[in-house]
C-alpha cells in the first residue's frame, strides 16, 4: 500500500486510522493472510515494532532507494536458491 505523495497518492484519505497496531490488523485481514505472511516495510521505528508485536516481519528503510532493498531481504530467504 502506498501512502505517499512521491509513490502517486496525492489524493485525501478516504478515512485516518491513528492505531497503527488495528491499520496492519485490518490490512492483513483485507488481504486474506495470516499476520505471520505480511512484510511490512516503513521508514518509523515503531511502525515496524508494531508490526512485529502483531507477529508481522519488518524491515526499516532511511534512504528513499531503501524500501525496495528493504522488502527484498525480506523476501529472499523464502526463495527457491
């Protein structure tokens, strides 16, 4: 999901969620997977310690090339070699 004016969303929000704990709870729930299936990516520290106490994998990026790099290490362990 993409949140950011630089990713293409320049467009209000259809609603704010402040809980950043129940805005991964409904997101993994929309998209039909277990906590323990969803990466989460972010630039906040305590956006990944959420994840990770909703049982989610995080990965922090600080650079704007980071978060591909960042979802990538997250997911190469889980590929075929």
């Amino acid at each position: 999901m993409t949140t950011n004016r630089a990713g293409g969303q320049d467009r209000p929000f259809g609603a704010v969620l402040c809980d950043i704990d129940r805005l991964y709870e409904i997101a993994a729930d929309r998209a039909g997977a277990r906590a323990e299936r969803c990466p989460v990516v972010d630039d906040l520290p305590e956006n990944i310690k959420a994840a990770v106490r909703l049982g989610m994998t995080g990965a922090l990026f600080r650079e704007a090339a980071d978060p591909r790099a960042a979802l990538g290490a997250l997911l190469a362990p889980g590929l075929p070699g």
